[in-house]
C-alpha cells in the first residue's frame, strides 16, 4: 500500500560567473611557488587582515581566474572546500592554487593551516 505524500518541489537554478576585472600576468604559467606568489602578491601582500585566495589553471598551469575566497581577521580566515571549488568548477579550471597571507608576518605554517591543506587535499 503506497502513502499518499505531498509532491516535493525542486528548484531551477541559473548559476552565473561574473567577470569583475582582469589582470596581466608576465609568467603566463603557474609552474613553481614563486610564480604563484608572484601571481597572488597584489591581492594579499599589503592586506591588514588575512585573505584566502584561489587559482583557476587550464591545462597548460595558465591562471584563467583568480577569487578572494574570503577576508578574515588578523590571524584567520575561514573557508569551506566548497567555497574554493566552486569558482574553479564555473570557470573550467583543471586544477587550482591556493594561498593566503599573514599580515601578523609570522610565516610559520600553523596547525590550522596544515589541516585545512590536508582537508583539501581530500
């Protein structure tokens, strides 16, 4: 005997990639750590306060866009997996990177940070 439930309603959704800005990038390519800090030093080097930041790469580790993924406070900055994924999914990104500063200047990773990589990583 079947229970007579309600119909669940489901949303329609759009999804939408807004370009803001752009930036010229001189090497081109993302294929060591300096050339990502190269590449993310004019969104987090002179910043008061922590900032996440996310790399969208195409096949050739060319950046294709870059995201503040969100702004903390002096010594964190919260961010969810989902949160970082989600614009290189909308942008067709292979592969991303990701950083983020320490206005405090300690450049000690801490153990916040090693976890968070790792829960990245998975």
């Amino acid at each position: 005997m079947k229970i007579n439930q309600p119909r669940k309603r489901v949303a329609i959704v759009s999804l939408e990639l807004v370009k803001e800005a752009s930036t010229f990038y001189a090497a081109r390519t993302c294929t060591s750590p300096q050339a990502v800090y190269e590449l993310f030093a004019p969104f987090i080097e002179t910043k008061d306060r922590e900032h996440l930041v996310v790399a969208g790469l195409n096949v050739k580790n060319e950046p294709t866009a870059i995201q503040v993924v969100h702004i903390g406070t002096i010594n964190q900055s919260l961010a969810f997996p989902r949160d970082i994924l989600k614009m290189a999914l909308l942008s067709n990104s292979v592969s991303i990177c990701v950083g983020h500063n320490h206005p405090s200047g300690s450049v000690t990773a801490l153990l916040a940070d090693i976890e968070f990589t790792a829960k990245l990583e998975k």
